[in-house]
C-alpha cells in the first residue's frame, strides 16, 4: 500500500515537472519569438508611436521688381489632415466626419465614406483642409482629437494681385511652377523642406527633438521691371483694346541706355 501511494506521489511529481517544463519552455518560445524573430517589426511599431517626423516648410524663392517690391512671395500656412487609423472605434467613421462637419462646414456623408476608404485600405494620413484659415484652426483644434493632425506648409502669394500676371505665372498645390516664371526659374525658386524627428510621449507631446535634414530655401530673384510703368502699361492697353474692340493687345517697355524690360 505505502508503496502504491508513493508511486502515485512520483508519479504525479512526475507530471507537474513536464508541466513546468513546458509552460517554462512556451514563455521562452514566446520571448526568443518576439525579442529575436520579431524584433525589427516590434521596434518599428514602438518607434513608431514614440517618435514622429515633422517637415521643416522651407520658402519658396521670392520674386521682386527692380526697386525691391515683392510681386510673388511664399507664407507660411497650417494644414489640417486626420490619421484616419488612430480614430478610435467608440468615435468612428461617423462620428469624426460629424465633428470635422460641424467645425469646417464639410458634407458629412462625404467625408465619412472617404474616411472609410481610407481605413479600409490601411492609409494613415487624409488631407481634411490644405492652408485652413485662423478660424478653421480654432474650431478644429476645439474637438481636443488626438487623431487630428496639423502640418506647415507654404503657399504663394502675389501681392499685387494680376499685376504682371502673365510674365509671374502661377504655382501648383504640389509647389511647382505650372507657368511663367515660376516654371522657366523653377529650379532656382524651388525649395527643399527639412525634417526634424521628435520624441513624444503617450501623449503626444514633445519630449526632445532633433533637426535630421536642414530646410533650404528657394533663391529669390529680382526682375527689371518696374511695379509702376508695369501697373500704367497694363492700364493703358486695357483702354486701348476696349477702345479698338479687339480681342487682345500686346506692349513692351524698354529702358532704351541699357535694354532693360520695365513692363
């Protein structure tokens, strides 16, 4: 009898040993799998959440007349966009595209779908307004939303609004000179943003940050023309092809010492 019982006793040891082994052996299993196996993926994800890259905005070239007068100039802006993958699930598509709705006056039902789309396929970063106003940015930043996010960027302006117009050109949403001078001088006028990684918190603040690349800014060029024989040459062949009841006209005013174009 004593016998049998101590039989059972090692037997039972017996078990409880394989038992500790194994589950000793799984947790190891499991810890070589995630520090050794999964360890680029995990750190990724971590410096993921722990660090973001914000883009230092590097101004486009200016564009001056002959006396120093801005006629094209780049200012800096804020941008609104969303993560659409952080948006939590008690908010939800709905829910977000009903608070972006209500804030920047957007169709809700739009917004919604695309949130969706996005989500579906995984993306990470929507534009929700490029160079929102003063006004935008305060009723965006009222939802107190982790998920919103807002970046710097620059856009062109012309102070003197159509003056020379045709001679300036314009320039895209991407930056790009589509015409004019700010497509032939592009690669002149064209910038390179910086970017500076910053080490954050679970909330999202700055703790640290670091300038990886340095912005460089476009090369301002100064034209020969005059701002004011420019306005008066415009003006007086505004007259003359109403007057004549022609489609278009052309006029070219020349420094006649030195061969410089004033309008």
């Amino acid at each position: 009898m004593k016998d049998a019982s101590q039989h059972l006793a090692r037997k039972r040891v017996a078990i409880l040993f394989v038992i500790v082994v194994v589950w000793v052996a799984a947790i190891v299993a499991r810890l070589v799998q995630l520090q050794v196996v999964q360890y680029e993926e995990h750190a990724a994800y971590a410096r993921s959440q722990q660090t973001r890259r914000v883009k230092l905005v590097a101004p486009r070239g200016a564009v001056y007349d002959r006396a120093g007068n801005p006629l094209a100039v780049s200012l800096e802006h804020e941008s609104i966009a969303i993560n659409p993958m952080r948006i939590p699930k008690a908010v939800g598509a709905a829910g977000a595209a009903e608070m972006l709705a209500g804030a920047l006056g957007l169709n809700r039902k739009t917004l919604e779908q695309k949130i969706e789309r996005y989500q579906g396929n995984r993306r990470g970063f929507l534009w929700i307004r490029r160079w929102a106003s003063p006004a935008d940015l305060s009723a965006v930043r009222k939802l107190n939303a982790d998920w919103v996010e807002y970046y710097k960027e620059s856009k062109r302006h012309y102070p003197k609004r159509e003056l020379a117009s045709h001679v300036l050109g314009s320039v895209g949403v991407d930056g790009d000179g589509l015409f004019g001078l700010e497509q032939s001088m592009q690669y002149l006028l064209q910038s390179e943003d910086g970017n500076e990684t910053v080490l954050q918190d679970v909330r999202r603040r700055a703790i640290h940050s670091e300038v990886t690349e340095q912005p460089q800014p476009g090369i301002s060029l100064r034209l020969t023309l005059d701002q004011r024989i420019q306005s008066a040459a415009e003006s007086a062949l505004r007259k003359a092809i109403q007057q004549h009841r022609v489609p278009s006209g052309s006029v070219v005013v020349m420094d006649p010492t030195t061969g410089d174009l004033l309008a």
